[in-house]
C-alpha cells in the first residue's frame, strides 16, 4: 500500500514538472542546465 501511495506520487511530481516545463519553457531548477562559463581573467589560467 505504501509502494502504491510513493508511486502515485512521484507520477504527480513528474507531470507537474512536465506541465511546468510545457507552458512557462523554464528549465532553471536543473542543475548546470543552458550555463556558460567564461573565466574573469584568462591569463591567469594559463599560468598553471
């Protein structure tokens, strides 16, 4: 019974995150998800 209950859950969690996904196109929440890096100040990491 427990099973069932986390089960219908996360199937709630997954389609809100979908709908939210679908109408608003915000992927934010996933980590590292559309981030570039670029370093303040290149010669010093070339220095090694």
């Amino acid at each position: 019974m427990i099973k069932l209950f986390l089960v219908i859950l996360m199937s709630l969690f997954i389609i809100y995150v979908g709908v939210k996904i679908g109408k608003r196109e915000k992927v934010d929440f996933i980590a590292g998800y559309n981030i570039i890096f670029k370093p303040r100040n290149e010669k010093s990491l070339q220095r090694g």
